[in-house]
C-alpha cells in the first residue's frame, strides 16, 4: 500500500512512519496539508491518515481536496471522538475516524480493513 500520513506533531508523524514502513507500506510522511498536496501531485497514494487539527488548512478540508484530485482512502484521525466529529469525518469523505492517542496495532488493522473493504 501507498500511504501518506498528515501529522503536524513531528514525533507521533515519525513513530508513524517508522511503523507504518516496518509493516511493509510505502509512506510519506508529511508536516500539513500544503505539503500533502504537493506529494499527491507527485505520488498517488491508496490510503491517506489525516490528523483533523492541522495548522492551516484542517484535516476535513484537505481530504476534500484529495478526493477532487483522484480517489483516496481517508482515514481521520483527531483528539475529538463524539458523534458529530465522526459524521463531520464521514461526511467529507473519511472511511474511519480514529481518535487520539492512537494505539498504533489499532491503525494497523484499520488500515488492512478499510483497505479489504472499500474500493477506490
């Protein structure tokens, strides 16, 4: 899989990648959604993990853009988890809305289920 992973926290975004490619996916890892939008004009992804509270432009915002580029899972991923931040999720375009701190075996399988689930 192509993921790119969208995380303004440096820490969490490398612990992200480092486990992410140790599962055997190809990440890119960026710091906020322009940088996002420059690596989906240079690299179509098959997954997007998205951090909600980006600086900037926010994670809702940036999978709509995506998604007007070209077909892209989106999982959120957001330190808010009450019902109406799951439908604002949903209803921009996320599959799965996770919320912070993110057990990262609990990504994992999410990743391999939205993947089995949804097609592109």
């Amino acid at each position: 899989m192509k993921l790119l992973v969208v995380e303004d926290e440096a820490l969490l975004r490398h612990h992200l990648l480092t486990r992410l490619t140790d599962s055997g996916h190809v990440v890119e890892a960026v710091a906020n959604a322009e940088e996002a939008l420059y690596q989906t004009g240079q690299f179509n992804h098959d997954l997007a993990i998205i951090d909600l509270g980006l600086p900037g432009m926010g994670g809702l915002d940036l999978i709509r853009q995506l998604l007007a580029r070209h077909p892209v899972r989106g999982i959120a991923v957001s330190g808010f988890g009450m019902e109406e931040d799951v439908t604002r999720s949903r209803a921009a375009g996320f599959m799965e809305h996770l919320v912070k701190p993110v057990d990262i075996n609990h990504l994992e399988q999410t990743v391999r289920r939205v993947v089995a689930t949804a097609p592109v």
